[in-house]
C-alpha cells in the first residue's frame, strides 16, 4: 500500500506524488489561454496568469516544458502567481518554480479562492485550476463557496480574459443518477467509499442527490 494512503491531502507527500498526475493535462487549457491571449496583445505587453491550488506543480512543470519548445507567448512576459490554501506546502512545486523562472516569474500566494479578486487587485490575463471545486465544495461552504469562487474569479479577470478549467468525472454515463458499477482494486479506495459515500448520501442536500440513491456493495 502506497505511504501516503492514510495521509491527510495536505501532507507534502500527499501533493507531491498521489496528486501530482497528469500535468499534461492540467495545463492544456492553461497553455491555449496564454496562446489565445498573447497572440491578441502587442510586443513589449505582459501577460499575467493565476493557478489556483498548484499542488506538486505538475501543471507548473507541463507548461515549463511547453514555453522550452513552443512559442506560445510569441515574445512576451510572463508572471505566474500561485494560489495555495494556508498550510499547504510542496517540494516538488518549489522545484518546478526553479525550473520555469528560465521562461516566467512567479510568486507564491497564500489565500482562498473565494477571496481572487482582493488577492490580486490589479486582476489577471488567465485564471487557472485543475479539479478544485469539488475540495471548495467541501472544504468550504458548499455550493455558496462555489458561487463565491466564481464571482471572484469573473472579477479578476482582465476584459477578455480566461477562465482555464480542468476537472475529471469518472462516470461514463450520460445522468449522474443511472446506475453503474465502479470496481475499486485498491484498500484505501474501498475504505474510502464505505466511510464517505454513507454520510454523504445521508447528509447531502444538493440539486444532484435524490432520495432513492443508494450505494451497494459487495467485496471481492
């Protein structure tokens, strides 16, 4: 079993390796804003772009490796700032941060997403993040701490600016509500169900959650 399963999801380790998958991924709506963007701005203008819970930096690290072999600021500054949670803290970002500053600046930033806008009152060209809200959900106040992350990031953003969002959703189904089988393979994931999904299905009260939703196991 891999060390950081009973970890909390703060745990350097936690970051910097069990969430630090798929920076291609993470980046690729991040690096066509940028294209988009810079391709729209005169020589010698800047661009500006937040990433909203960085994590390990695998996002960081993907588009270092494109702005080493694509042009995709065609010529201009760059500044990244990075929005972390207080208490969160990864080697591997400051790492990634050693390595971009070869093509951008950063700074690192310690805050709320529901507070962008007054974090960086002179607003931004890109606001980015990879599978955030659903730990805003839950780590603040629901869907009003959603609301309020998005209004605060509508603020932010520069006239014409981009909103770069990634998130994953595991259910090949067309409705959240028909029924599948998902097989978990690992001890940490069936833990994980029984303790979570029981209390979620109890305790939710959300537009998705229907009285009749009811998960079934079976072990082996």
């Amino acid at each position: 079993m891999a060390e950081f399963t009973f970890n909390e999801k703060n745990d350097q380790t936690y970051i910097d390796i069990a969430a630090n998958g798929n920076g291609s991924e993470k980046a690729a709506f991040l690096i066509e804003a940028l294209r988009r963007t810079a391709s729209q701005r005169g020589s010698g203008e800047s661009l500006h772009a937040i990433e909203i819970g960085p994590g390990g930096g695998s996002a960081l690290e993907a588009l270092s490796d494109n702005l080493e072999h694509t042009d995709t600021l065609g010529g201009k500054a760059l500044h990244i700032s990075l929005l972390e949670l207080d208490g969160i803290e990864s080697q591997r970002l400051h790492e990634v941060r050693q390595d971009i500053e070869r093509f951008a600046t950063t700074s690192f930033h310690k805050g709320n997403a529901e507070h962008t806008d007054e974090l960086f009152p002179d607003g931004a060209d890109v606001v980015s993040a990879s599978a955030v809200m659903h730990e805003i959900y839950s780590y603040g106040n629901g869907y009003h701490s959603i609301d309020n992350a998005l209004g605060s990031i509508t603020n932010t953003l520069h006239p014409n600016g981009h909103f770069a969002y990634r998130d994953v959703f595991s259910v090949d189904r067309m409705s959240q509500h028909e029924r599948v089988r998902h097989i978990y393979d690992h001890e940490s994931w069936v833990q994980f169900s029984r303790m979570f999904l029981g209390h979620y299905l109890e305790k939710a009260n959300h537009p998705y959650h229907r009285q009749d939703d009811r998960i079934i196991f079976s072990q082996d």
